[in-house]
C-alpha cells in the first residue's frame, strides 16, 4: 500500500512530464533480466526490502538523486539498510524524517554521515564534543552544525487545509487521596523545604517537585504507595482504585 501510494504521488506531481517506475518483490532473475529496460524512467519508487533484495541491480545504476522515507530507520550506523544505501552511486539525497534526534546524539551522526562523510566522519570526536547534550552552550553549537543540513517542515507549512490547532485545558481537582500524599510527601522532605533554594539544596528541590508532580498525575507513581494500598484488594477492586485515585484518571473514565 505504501509502495502504490508512494507511486501514485509521484505520477501526480510529474503531471505527464515523465514515468514513474514501481520495483516490487519476485525474485532477482525477474528484475536483472529486465536491467536494460530499468533506464526507461524518471523515478523509481521501492522498499526497503526490496532495496536490499535487488542490491547488485540497483546498484550498478548511478542515481541523480534519492530519496529515503522513514529515515529514522537508518540511525543504527551498523544496520544493514546503511550498508545497502551506502553502497549505490548517489549524486544527491535527501532524507525525510519526523525523529532526526530522539534517542542520542549517535543515531543523529549516523543521518548526518551518510549526507556528509567528509565534515562528520569521525563518531568519537562528535560524541566528545556534543555527547549527551547537556548544556546550551552544546545545544546551540550543534544547532549550527546540522542548520546547512536540516529543513524542518511542520504540517500548517505544507497542508494548508487544515484547521487551526485548537488547545483545551480542563482544570482537575486531584482527588482527597492525592492530597493527603501530597502532604506526605511535603513532610517527609520539610529538611529541604527549610533549607531554602541554597545550591547545595537545589538539586533536593528538583526531586521533591519531580515526586510531587508524579503525585498530581498518579499517586501510585510514588514509591510503595500502590503496595500498601492495593495488596489484599481483588483485581475489579484494584481497577476501581487505580481510577478513583487519581482526578486525572477520574475525568478520563468519565469521557471514555
């Protein structure tokens, strides 16, 4: 379906000036006797999986220009659809992702070395210098870096049908149990609360409003709470408690 579609769309913005070729799976004999026919297009459209099936085809065809949807797919640097893609002759490329940085900076130096080999072939010097982002200073710089190479396109920029985001905010009361552990929680650190904002206590702080958010969104999320309040209950009983426990969850029951 993705394949069809992926051609359908090329074939509409071509618009007659050209053909789209389709590469779908049956074996490579099928696809290398049909090589000196492969030319007769403007753009061929496949599979990863195809890609990798008829590699010794497509590779003896020096591309203008490709294309890689989905390239998230391609941040294990090891993985063998880097090795296919890094294999053919490619003038141009262009990669379309919704994630290019979500888990490390190494997955996002994988995209980049396969657009630019010469200014990021090195991992271990651009994970020495970027490693787990952890200032702005980093943040900005590698901001720099990727800016020649990134194009971010959100969905009002290219779909202009679509209606204005509209964003809703339903305040929730949290529930009496919510409250009283909050107050737990607010007691058992009333050390750091009385400490003040001291930078020896600062990152005490961040932990207590860490705890006291997870409480406002479940207070099962604290430590040891769902244990002590759920041990001798029955499994409808426990699924009662884990709704009524939390407002949040209160108001989602009651939209569902």
């Amino acid at each position: 379906a993705a394949l069809a579609g992926g051609k359908g769309g090329v074939i509409g913005g071509a618009k007659g000036r050209g053909k789209a070729g389709g590469a779908k799976g049956g074996g490579r004999g099928s696809v290398d006797s049909h090589l000196a026919g492969l030319y007769k297009f403007e753009v061929l459209v496949t599979t990863f999986e195809i890609l990798h099936q008829d590699l010794d085809v497509l590779r003896r065809i020096r591309w203008r220009y490709l294309i890689v949807d989905e390239a998230h797919r391609m941040k294990n640097k090891d993985s063998a659809l880097m090795h296919d893609l890094l294999s053919l002759d490619v003038q141009h490329c262009h990669l379309l992702t919704g994630t290019p940085l979500q888990n490390s900076t190494t997955e996002l130096w994988s995209l980049l070395h396969f657009l630019d080999d010469k200014t990021f072939a090195d991992l271990e010097s651009f994970e020495r210098e970027f490693g787990a982002l952890t200032n702005a200073q980093q943040v900005a710089k590698l901001n720099a870096q990727i800016r020649p190479y990134l194009l971010r396109r959100q969905k009002n920029d290219v779909e202009k049908t679509l209606a204005p985001l509209e964003e809703t905010i339903i305040w929730v009361e949290i529930t009496l149990f919510q409250k009283k552990i909050y107050r737990a929680v607010l007691e058992r650190n009333r050390d750091v609360l009385v400490r003040g904002t001291s930078n020896a206590s600062v990152p005490s702080l961040i932990n207590l409003q860490m705890e006291l958010r997870k409480c406002c969104n479940h207070p099962f999320l604290i430590k040891g709470v769902e244990e002590s309040e759920t041990a001798e209950l029955s499994r409808a009983e426990y699924l009662d408690r884990l709704v009524y426990a939390s407002g949040k969850y209160v108001l989602l029951d009651k939209l569902l």
